[in-house]
C-alpha cells in the first residue's frame, strides 16, 4: 500500500509510517570505555637485586637473581638487562674470591699444622 504524494495545499506536518527524521545534531561522546590492560608480569626488580645483592656482598643472592632475571629478559620479561649481567658478574667474583680466600686459610693452616707438629714430636724429615 502506497501513501499518495500530499497536495501542495495540504499541510506537510503529518506523513503517516514515515520514519523520525534524521537529527543534525549528535549525542555529546560518552567517553571512551576505560582500557584495562592486561596485568604485566614485569621482572625487573630480579635484576635490581642481583645488583644490589652483589655490591652489599651476597654473591650467592646476586647468581641466583642475576641468573633468573637474564632468563626473564630473554624471554622479554624483563628490562635492565644489564643490572643483571652486572650483578651476576660481581656474584662470581665474590664467590670466587671468598673460595680462593677460604683454600688459602685451610691450606695455610695444614702447613702450619704439619711445622708445628715437626717441632712438637721431634720427627726430621
């Protein structure tokens, strides 16, 4: 069924089934919908603590961290690398250092052992 044209003396107020015209205007933008990111599981403080476990002389804590944060930042984890590597590094040299100390102390102590026992029971090579 087909609506007539209206007359030209006929008001235009009114078409019957017609759709509402279209507003010039437009609602005012309700924002944006808030992003909510995924939750980063960032690693870097594995770093920070290998440093700073190395430089306050745990070297144990500095490998343990420095190993798990490099194996973090590989796996884009996370950041400072470097902080890592640093503290890893200073790690091995304190362990390092403390075992050659520690070999020096106990073969120092077998040799002055064996002198003193060489002059306490009067046995000459």
């Amino acid at each position: 069924m087909t609506v007539p044209p209206p007359r030209p003396d006929e008001a235009q107020s009114v078409v019957p089934y017609s759709s509402a015209p279209e507003s010039t205007y437009s609602y005012p933008p309700q924002g944006y919908p808030s992003q909510r990111y995924a939750p980063v599981n960032d690693k870097s403080w594995m770093n920070i603590t290998a440093l700073v476990a190395s430089l306050c002389g745990v070297g144990i804590a500095g490998i343990v961290f420095g190993h798990l944060g490099l194996a973090a930042a590989k796996r884009g984890e996370a950041q400072q690398r470097n902080l890592g590597l640093a503290g890893l590094i200073i790690g091995y040299v304190q362990v390092g250092i403390i075992a050659a100390v520690v070999v020096f102390y106990f073969v120092f102590f077998l040799v002055a052992m064996g002198v003193i026992g060489s002059f306490a029971f009067g046995s000459t090579p």
